[in-house]
C-alpha cells in the first residue's frame, strides 16, 4: 500500500528537528511568493505546473492550497495547458488535492 504524504506534518517534523533552516525556508518562501513583478497568484501557477511536470506529490499537496487561495480553479489550469501539454497527467488529479 502506497504511504500517504501529509505536506504539513513533515514540515512540522523538519522544524523541530532543524528549526533555523526550516525558518529559513519559510521566510524564503514568503518572500518569493509576494506580488512583484509576477503576481503572487502565476507564481503559485508556475509552482504548481513544475510540481504536476514533475510528479511530486508532496509538492502538489503544498502549491495546490496555495494556489487555491490566490483564486486557482482546475479548469483555468488546465485550459491555460501551464503544465502537461501533452495530456498525460489526469485532469481530475488536482480535484483529490482540494482544488475547486
């Protein structure tokens, strides 16, 4: 049976065991992530599109949220083929992940 990934306990568990360089990394990401010149939103699109071209699932789980909160629907996603244009990746798949 395939282990489930939950993005937000190993992040807690990296923080408790290395604090300064999880800090770290979640200062970076917020800093990366703020409008500027991309908005914040196509950030979280090119996140998202680079985590389902490469099949990780622990980074889908993480850009998906993120993504969803800066206004993503599954099929704006897909109908600006940002990722996959070749079709193989399931269209359904970002629906499991919590995407409207």
């Amino acid at each position: 049976m395939e282990k489930r990934v939950n993005p937000e306990e190993n992040m807690a568990a990296l923080g408790m065991q290395i604090p300064k360089v999880m800090g770290a990394f979640v200062g970076l990401d917020e800093e990366a992530t703020k409008d500027g010149a991309i908005s914040a939103k196509m950030k979280e699109l090119i996140a998202l599109a680079l985590s389902v071209a490469l099949r990780c699932e622990y980074c889908i789980k993480f850009h998906v949220p993120a993504a969803v909160k800066q206004g993503l629907a599954a099929r704006k996603f897909w109908r600006q083929r940002v990722c996959d244009p070749d079709g193989r990746w399931p269209r359904r798949s970002l629906r499991g992940y919590g995407c409207p």
